[in-house]
C-alpha cells in the first residue's frame, strides 16, 4: 500500500486543462492537453449516417447500446454483398427514421411497432466491423484482409469464452434509450436471417455523471476521462491518413478504425470488500473526484516525474500503467468508447456486471496491446476477469445514397 | 438472401424518395400515425367511402369512421382488378380507425362489409401524378381455399393411415421386447406424424397426446400426462424396462387410432391453411433446432426435416392460390430446396441424424440461417392466405 502525500497545489495548475484518463485502460497524450472531444455532440437526434468514417465512433457513448457479434452465412461474395447492402439500407433507414412501408395486406407489417408508428431517429448511431476471420477462404477476400487484424490476442489474466469472442462481423447499436437500440437490431435482423446469425450480444448503458464530469463504470470510477481530440484523429484513429505511405494496409480500409471490444467481469462483491484506500491505489485516482492522486480534479494531469518511486500515486495503479506520459507512449493512446452491463446472476449467486470496453484506434498492436501488455498483473487484475469480445475493422463510412457498407472491400 | 421481401416491394411499389419524403411530413404532422389532417371517410351501408374529397398519391392515412350501426370490416381496393390495398377488421360502430397506405396511379375504392349484410362498394376515386402502387394482393375467399383444403385433408387422411401402420409396428416391437427395432420403428412412426406438419393445435388434444412434451407437466418425465411419443422416446432411450412402455405404446396406438377416426369428421379451418406454411417451421426452430424436444432419441434434426416435407405439402396445395399473388414464391422454393439441402449436409453416410447439439457452432448458424430465412419468406404466406369476404 502506498502512502498518500498531499499534492502541491501549484505543481498542478500549469496543465489544469489537461484531460487524464481513468478506467480499465486508461490513456491520454504524455504532456499534450487533450480534451475529450464529441464531433456528433453529446445528444444528437440524428447522427449523419453518411459520410468518411461511421460517425457514431466519435460521439461520446450515449445512455444505452448493444455490441453484438455475427458470424455471416451468406454462401458466396454475391450473396455477402447482398448482406452489405441490406444492413446499409436499415442502418440508413434506421439512423434517420421515418414511417415504415404499409404492405396492407400482403405481408405482416414491416415494423416490430416497438417505437411506436413512426420510428424516430432517437440518437440512434450505427458502427459495422469486420472480423478477420471474414477474410479465409469463403470469400474471395483474403487479398483484402486489413493488415493488422487478427483474432483477438488472448492475455495473461483472460479468461475467454469462445462462445462470446470474436465473429465475422460486429455490430454496435448506440442510442439514448433501450427501446430504440433494441428495435434496430431487431429490424437488421430481420432482414438479414439468411446472410448472418449472431454469435453474442450484450446490452450495455452510460450511467449519468454523478454528481459531475465523466460518467463512472460498476466499480464507482470515473471511467474514459481522456481521449484523443479530433486533430488527432488523423494520427490516432484513422486509417489511411497521418500515419504515413507505408503502413501497408490495403487502400479500401482508408477511413475506418481497428476496434477493440473486451468483455470485461467486474467482480464487483470482492471490489466492495475493499478498502478505499487501496481501491484508490490500484487505479490511480480517487473514486470521489476522479482526480489524479496527486490532483484535486477529474482533469489534473498526474505528475509522474515528481513521483519516481510511486509514493503518491503508485507505479503499478492502472493510470500509471495504461499511460506512462512518456513520448514514446503517445502513439499507443487510444479513442475509447466503452460502456457499463449488467446482465443477471452467476451460479454462485453473484451478478454478473462489468464493462463492454470498447476503442478504436489506428493499429492494433501499437496502440490496444501496447497498452494491455503495460497493465498485465496490474492489481486490479484480481477484481476483473475478460471473457469475451473481438478484434474488428469498423468500416469507412458510408459515403452517399449510391454507396453501401464494404463497398470498396469487395469491389 | 437477404434481400428482403418488404424491402424489395417498397422500392418496387413507391420509391424510396417518396417513402422518406412523406415521413418528415409524418413526424411534423401526424406524430401517432393519424391525425385531423387526415380524411375521414364515413364506413356504413349509406354512405360507404364518402368523405375523400382531396386524392393524392403517396403515402396516407385515412381515417375511418363506421357510422353505420354495425361493426363492418372495411377494404380500400382497385374496383376493376379487385386487388386490396389497406384493410382494417372489426371496425365497431361509432369508432375511428386510421388505415395507411401508399397510393399510386389508378382507381380506388372502399369496400364496407357490414356484418350479417351484403358488401358496399363506395365510389371510385382516382389518382393521378403518382408513381407506382403499394404492395397489394387480390383477396382469397372461403370459395378459392376449397379445392386446397380438400387435397390437403386427403393428403393427411393418407399420412394418418401410414400413421396407424407405423405406429402399429412401433407397438409390436415394444410388445416384442425388441429395444432396438422399438428406436427404429419409433423414429419411423414419429417422422410420419411430423411430417404432417401438426404445429401449433392442429390436431388439438390428440396432439397434445401423441406428441406433447413435459412443458406444463408439473411431475416432468414421472407426470402421469406425460404420454405419447416423447414418453415411449424418454423410455426407450433412457434403458426402461420395455414392459413397462408396452402400456405407452398401447395408449400412443389408441390416440392415433382416435384422430385418424375423428379427422374425416373435423374440418381443418381454412385460415390455418396459410398460418401453417410458417408455423410449421416456427415450431422446428423453436422446438427442434434448440434441441428442446430432445427425450434421448437425439433426433431433433430428422424431425425438423421431416417438417420441411410438412411444409412442402401446404405450399403444394395451397400453390394456385398463391402463384397470381406472392411474387416471391420462386424464392419461397428456393429457400425451401437451399434448407432442406442444408439440413441434408449433416446426415451421416448411414442415413442416421446426429443430435443437434453435437454440430459446429457452424454447422448450426448455416441451418439456423436458412431456416430463420425460410420462415421469413412464408410469413406473408398467412397473410396473403387469409380467407376474406368480398361480397
């Protein structure tokens, strides 16, 4: 346990303005202000399904989603094709809203009804990715695999469930309210049972600040305090831009991002056993503010240089880990968007509630597991036990009526 | 695939622009899908369809108001082809209903059918400047359902009679202490009645008997009502002693032997007719393709193909009837040859089944896909099927 020393107060205001991150994998730029950044803004009704990039990844998670996985089982590239265009037409259908067809009486009706006649938009924001394992050998499409994707990684402290990892696809449906993310995934599909089946799905939620600032994950932490600015985007994010002629990914990923999901068990009766000091310690920050432990606010930049031997804020917390602040480990930081679930009871009469930690970032092992290899047998790694998720490339965006997701991959 | 069957008939029947262009109308003016903007249109034997002053194509609500003193069933149709565009049911006297549809080019009229009265047909109004129509379809009636319904009792009649054979020699060998030949002949005798395609009450209590589960049986696999052949199947797979099912067998004999006496007297309710093209399969994903009804026998995957031979006989029958009015019957076939081939791929060498359990993760998606999609594609199957008065 490491003892707390009062932080000076004037060894903080220099980077006052600096946005640090806490949560599970914590990052943000090595001195370089950031500032968490919302390009959609913090409660749109619409989010503009087209465009380069799918713009749901850079708005902040709004009150509810599901992350699900798909495995497709179109049969040829025609037939994945088809599959693209018919999420396309949904998610696009879906984002914008509006009165479903009247088939009178020459079907059963076109909407689930679950939001009522007409469907309202709802805030409702769409991203689709693409696992590797789209790319063997039923489509033609190993020419076309993203460079960098692969299976997700299996850590030290996982404990994975096949049965809730990985998928061809994943889908992640954000919106303010259940009812609105639910009646998506229902419509796509329903459209789609042919050409895709899906392989997990988890619902999650953003709780609301409390009282203040960034929203806090099960464990009472402020979670995703920092992340990129959208000047970074191009160097972070991105693919096909800022990062060089090099990189050597196929030029139909240009516009889309590398996306982490990790389902993530809090084991949330243990972390209420224990002390708040010692809480405080393994992540970095105090669970009131969510300031640095060597700060009084949420935004304090931690002072890392000051504290070489970690007396104040202890070398193995997950903030010091997840993100030295040195410049060799700005280029691993990462845009994360992740949320709290909370789906029932284990057999030993716990419940089952954790995060669906989600980021998106331009390259897998420089950035997602630079940072995980960092915080292997963090201390919290006792309170917290990864069973599922996937590595995806989300898509560029849809850019116009005439384009449908994938377009480019499988032209 | 996944082209859908709404999708498709939407793009085809209105055009996307005009689909969306109407819904920001919507949202502006008729947040619940109707409102005072709207037409109100009089339902009743003296003034049928009265009220639509102002014909517009596109999308719309109409309101319909039964002034009449009956409850009346009300049709917004082509007078000349006959062909339905919007339907509302058990309009009640005094009440309002809104009715959406999308109009196109052409003419128009309500239809008012009174109960216990004779059709009204309002007067024809025409629209003009539109694009094409919303999907319709030309109603089936009673008259069009019989000749279907007699070819499909016949064929149940005579898969009742095969029934009674197989079940007979399931019986002898139960009685004859023979485990194995008793899982074959069951296997056999249970195909046969899946094959019929009894989803969802079709044969009433005798299915409840002959075929019914431990769902609702609070004593489970013990409960004294647990009979028929996922009891004989619980029994023979689980090593009981075969004298003690000779009792079962018996009952099982009895149960059958009573609907194949009872259903020449029955009449099969022409609405189940195209309800049952989708529920047959509904019932082979929820029952079969979940491994839910699985007693030991481990067959779950020869029942849902046995279901799919169920399905084929009503789209057989029932294919006059739908060829002039689903367009997408060729892929209702198609969808029908692609999932029974699916199912087929799993079959051992030795014409045995595996349990469903025991495919990959693959395996399951690709029959779960093509079933799931199959049941889609006959989902309007019941909707176009359903008997309707015209006159």
């Amino acid at each position: 346990m490491t003892v707390q020393e009062p932080a000076e107060s004037s060894r903080r205001t220099f980077l006052r303005r600096t946005v640090v991150g806490a949560g599970l994998t914590a990052v943000a730029g090595a001195g370089v202000g950031t500032v968490a950044a919302s390009a959609a803004g913090p409660d749109p009704d619409t989010v503009p399904f087209h465009g380069p990039h799918q713009a749901a990844i850079v708005r902040r998670s709004p009150a509810q989603c599901v992350v699900a996985s798909f495995d497709v089982t179109a049969a040829n590239k025609a037939e994945l094709t088809d599959l693209f265009r018919q999420i396309t037409d949904r998610a696009r259908f879906l984002t914008r809203g509006g009165a479903p067809p009247a088939l009178g009486i020459t079907a059963p009706p076109a909407d689930s009804g679950v939001l009522g006649p007409v469907v309202p938009p709802g805030g409702l924001g769409v991203v689709l990715g693409v696992g590797s394992s789209l790319f063997d050998d039923r489509f033609g499409l190993a020419a076309k695999k993203p460079k960098k994707l692969k299976p997700m990684t299996m850590f030290p402290n996982d404990s994975l469930d096949d049965a809730q990892c990985h998928g061809d696809l994943s889908l992640t449906l954000s919106a303010e309210s259940t009812d609105t993310v639910l009646h998506a995934l229902r419509d796509i599909t329903r459209a789609t049972r042919g050409g895709m089946q899906l392989r997990w799905k988890i619902n999650g939620f953003s709780s609301p600040p409390r009282p203040s600032g960034t929203p806090r994950n099960l464990m009472g932490f402020k979670d995703g305090i920092a992340n990129p600015v959208e000047s970074e985007y191009d160097r972070l994010v991105w693919l096909g831009k800022g990062n060089g002629a090099d990189d050597g990914e196929p030029a139909w990923t240009e516009g889309g991002s590398y996306q982490v999901v990790r389902l993530i068990r809090m084991l949330v009766e243990f972390w209420d056993r224990v002390s708040l000091t010692e809480q405080e310690n393994i992540f970095g920050r105090r669970r009131d503010t969510g300031a640095p432990l060597d700060g009084a606010n949420e935004q304090d930049v931690p002072h890392y240089a000051d504290d070489p031997i970690g007396t104040v804020i202890p070398l193995t917390s997950h903030i010091r880990k997840a993100n030295p602040r040195k410049p060799e480990t700005d280029s691993s930081r990462i845009l994360r968007r992740s949320a709290n679930y909370d789906r029932g009871v284990d057999s030993n009469g716990n419940v089952d509630m954790g995060l669906i930690f989600t980021c998106y970032q331009q390259d897998l092992e420089r950035q997602f597991e630079a940072v995980q290899k960092r915080l292997v047998d963090e201390p919290l790694v006792d309170y917290i036990s990864p069973f599922g998720g996937g590595y995806f490339l989300a898509l560029p965006g849809v850019t116009g009526s005439d384009d449908h997701y994938g377009r480019a991959m499988l032209t | 695939m996944p082209g859908s069957v709404r999708t498709r008939w939407v793009v085809g029947a209105a055009g996307v622009a005009v689909v969306v262009g109407a819904v920001v109308t919507a949202f502006a003016v008729w947040p619940d899908g109707a409102s005072a903007q709207d037409p109100e249109i009089q339902i009743s034997r003296s003034a049928c369809g009265q009220g639509w002053t102002d014909p517009k194509p596109g999308p719309q609500t109409f309101r319909l108001h039964n002034t009449g003193a009956v409850t009346s069933e009300v049709d917004l149709i082509d007078p000349v082809s006959g062909v339905i565009y919007g339907e509302v049911e058990g309009l009640g006297t005094g009440t309002t209903r809104p009715m959406s549809v999308t109009l196109g080019n052409g003419p128009y009229a309500f239809r008012c059918l009174p109960e216990d009265s004779a059709a009204i047909v309002g007067p024809t109004t025409t629209v003009h400047g539109g694009t094409d129509r919303g999907p319709g379809v030309a109603p089936v009636t009673q008259n069009d359902l019989l000749g279907p319904l007699k070819v499909y009792e016949a064929k149940v009649t005579q898969g009742l009679d095969q029934l009674a054979t197989d079940v007979g020699a399931l019986t002898d060998a139960v009685h004859g202490g023979d485990r194995a030949g008793s899982e074959k002949a069951w296997l056999t005798a249970h195909l046969t009645y899946e094959r019929l395609g009894a989803a969802y009450d079709a044969f009433g209590d005798s299915d409840r008997a002959i075929n019914g589960t431990t769902a609702g049986l609070p004593g489970g696999t013990a409960d004294s009502g647990f009979t028929g052949f996922h009891r004989l199947e619980y029994g023979l797979w689980h090593n009981e002693d075969l004298r003690s099912l000779g009792g079962v067998a018996d009952r099982l004999a009895t149960d059958v032997r009573n609907l194949r006496t009872a259903f020449p007297q029955s009449q099969v309710d022409p609405n189940d007719l195209g309800l049952r093209a989708h529920e047959i399969v509904e019932n082979a994903l929820q029952f079969e393709l979940t491994g839910n009804t699985d007693y030991g026998s481990g067959t779950n995957l020869a029942t849902a193909r046995a279901n799919l031979d169920g399905v084929q006989t009503v789209l057989d029958v029932l294919r006059p009837v739908l060829a002039p009015r689903y367009p997408a019957l060729s892929q209702v076939d198609s969808w029908m040859t692609r999932t029974e081939a699916t199912l087929d791929a799993v079959r051992r060498p030795d014409g045995s089944w595996p349990p469903v359990t025991t495919l990959s993760r693959a395996q399951r998606e690709k029959i779960n896909a093509a079933v799931s999609e199959l049941t889609e594609r006959l989902a309007p199957i019941a909707a176009i099927a359903e008997p309707r008065r015209v006159s």
